[in-house]
C-alpha cells in the first residue's frame, strides 16, 4: 500500500516561508493533481516529496515510512520534469536503462524492464534513435519510460506537458491518464493548467501561497467551490462574480435588479455577498422571462459553443456560453436567465461559501 501522507510540512528560504505548514493525505493508487498559480508553492512541494528540496519541519511517510531523511533514490519514487531530461549522447534505450544500470540491475531484468516499459508506451521503433531525433511528444514518451523502469512506488510529474502544442498537450493528457489507470500506481502531478486537472485527476489539491484552499474530487470542486480563489480559478470560462447587498427580497445587485436568493442562503448570512454564476449556466430568454436585461459586448465563436461578453446595466461585464448556432449581434439587448440552484453565494469580506 503505497500511500503519501504530509503532516505539519514547512519550507523556508531564508526568512521567507514558501510552505507555512501543510497536510495532506494521498491514497494508495491514487492520480492527484496539485494545481494552482504560479509561485503557489506546488512544485516546492513536488521536490520535497521526491527529496530534491529539505524539509524543514513536519513529517512525511511513503508506505507508512518516514522519509525526511532519506535521499530521492531511497524513496522509491520517479520523477517526470517538464524539460524531460534526457541525456542527448545516450539513445532512447540508454536513456531508460540507466537508473537501472546505476542500480546494478543484471542484463536480463533491464532487458526485461525496457520491453514491458517500450510496449506500454510505443517506443519500439525509436529506441536507437538520439533524443534530438525524437519530437516533443516521443521525448515526453521516453522520460516517462524511463520512470516505468524503476517501477517506483510513486510518480511524480512536474508540469510534464508544458513544452508541447495544444494538440499534443491533449492527446498526452490521455495517455498519462492512460498509463495511470493500467499500473495503478500512486501518482502526484503539478500543473497550473487547470484543465489538465479537471480532465486527469481523481482528486484535486487547489493551492495558493503555499496553503491549501481545497481537496476534492474534480466535479465536486467546480461544483461547490470553497471560496471564492477555487470558484475563479476553476473553470474556463471562469465564474462571473456579481457584488450585491443582502435583503428581504433577496441579494439587492443594484442597477442589476434583485436576484431571490431565500433557498439558497443561510438565515445568518452577511449583509454583503458575492454572487456566483458559471457562464454555461446562463442562457437567453425573452426580456419577460429574464433575470437580467444586458448588451451583447463581444461575440466569440469556438466553433461548438458561442461564448458572449455581456455588459450589464451597472456596466458589469459577465460571461455568457451559449450554442455554436445562436444568432446574436454586438450591440443587441439580450434577456439572460438561469436556474436558481445552480447559483453559489460568498461572502464578500471572507471569500468563503456559503451555504443555506
């Protein structure tokens, strides 16, 4: 059972704490991805796992073993970089079999090894060939096999996908979840995309400034976001936020109207409240059916969905995805409607949920 499990964690350079103290729990065979933005402390935390980066406070435990101590190739684990890392005077085979020739592993075992680790991904066909031989996606392919190899108790990926194209990008997305879900190993994967997370991971781990914001199953996340960082961050096109002030009748949104809120508020909630709304939860209506009364700003077509910049009265923006045939036009007076439940209140000072 190869289970990570972080208590207490701390990293500082110098007098700056990068990781103020964080636990987490990672389940044995489980695919989590660390996601958040740029300087969040998730690839510090990556290295730390894998020993490239000192711990300075706290414990860590893979399969129930404390590792603070221990250096990366005592861990057990494998590592993935985003610049792959291969050496460009060795081939592929060469490249795969090295940890496993520095481990004095005999000829048999990394013959063996290369084979099982070239069919699953194949490299077959290019294992003489030199890196610089090899575009993006085969390298991607070869610095993965060469953690396969080892077979390793845990993998690590950081930021793998980062260097290829956008066509790329997706078709390895598939392939690592792929992988993932034939060796059942445990797996920890750092992206700021938050896409790759949504579409790869079993659980998600939002972070921001070295803290955790939220831990959860990728629906349940963008569902029912804690707060409102995980509610923006999560989500393309990210969730509208509407300021209003909380009344009788429901959230006062100034020029914008009153939304009814009674359902879905707590009876002790703020006087001030965010509101909000993803975009492919708002639809067009008729003005008499319509929450809002707004003008079409921008018209984008993706070629399978419309996505709209809508201007409110208020001159608050918000956006709206609608399908790849609706008929609108910059300048229109649009109705915008939606449904109730699909709403998620904040509060403003706070940030976090709230919940009736």
């Amino acid at each position: 059972m190869t289970e990570v499990t972080l208590s207490g964690i701390r990293k500082r350079y110098g007098s700056v704490e990068i990781i103020p103290g964080l636990d987490l729990g990672i389940e044995d065979g489980e695919f989590v991805v660390l996601v958040g933005p740029s300087g969040c402390g998730k690839s510090t935390l990556l290295r730390m796992i894998a020993g490239l980066e000192s711990i300075d406070d706290g414990e860590m435990k893979i399969a129930g073993r404390r590792v603070n101590a221990l250096s990366p190739r005592e861990r057990n684990i494998a590592m993935v970089f985003q610049n792959y890392a291969l050496y460009p005077h060795m081939n592929v085979r060469e490249n795969m079999a090295f940890s496993l020739k520095l481990a004095k592993a005999d000829k048999a075992t990394i013959d063996q090894q290369i084979a099982k680790a070239s069919a699953i991904l194949g490299l077959d066909p290019l294992l003489d060939r030199l890196p610089r031989q090899l575009s993006g996606g085969q390298r991607q392919r070869v610095a993965m096999g060469r953690a396969i190899v080892r077979d390793p108790a845990v993998f690590l990926f950081d930021e793998p996908l980062s260097n290829l194209d956008a066509k790329l990008r997706v078709q390895m997305r598939a392939e690592i979840r792929g992988l993932h879900d034939r060796l059942k190993a445990t797996t920890i994967y750092v992206t700021h995309d938050q896409i790759e997370a949504m579409t790869m991971a079993d659980k998600i781990v939002v972070m921001r400034d070295g803290r955790i914001e939220q831990t959860g199953r990728p629906m349940d996340l963008y569902s029912n976001p804690a707060n409102l960082f995980v509610a923006t961050f999560l989500g393309s096109p990210e969730m509208n936020l509407l300021a209003g002030t909380r009344r009788e009748a429901g959230l006062d949104l100034g020029e914008d109207g009153v939304v009814a809120t009674g359902t879905i508020l707590p009876s002790d909630a703020p006087q001030a409240i965010t509101l909000g709304l993803r975009p492919h939860d708002i639809r067009i209506v008729p003005a008499a059916d319509a929450a809002f009364s707004a003008t079409v700003a921008l018209v984008e077509r993706t070629g399978a969905e419309t996505v709209l910049t809508c201007a409110l009265p208020s001159g608050h923006r918000v956006c709206v995805v609608g399908p790849a045939q609706i008929e609108v036009r910059t300048g229109e007076r649009i109705g915008l409607a939606f449904d109730p439940s699909h709403l998620r209140c904040f509060d403003t000072q706070t940030g976090r949920a709230l919940a009736a």
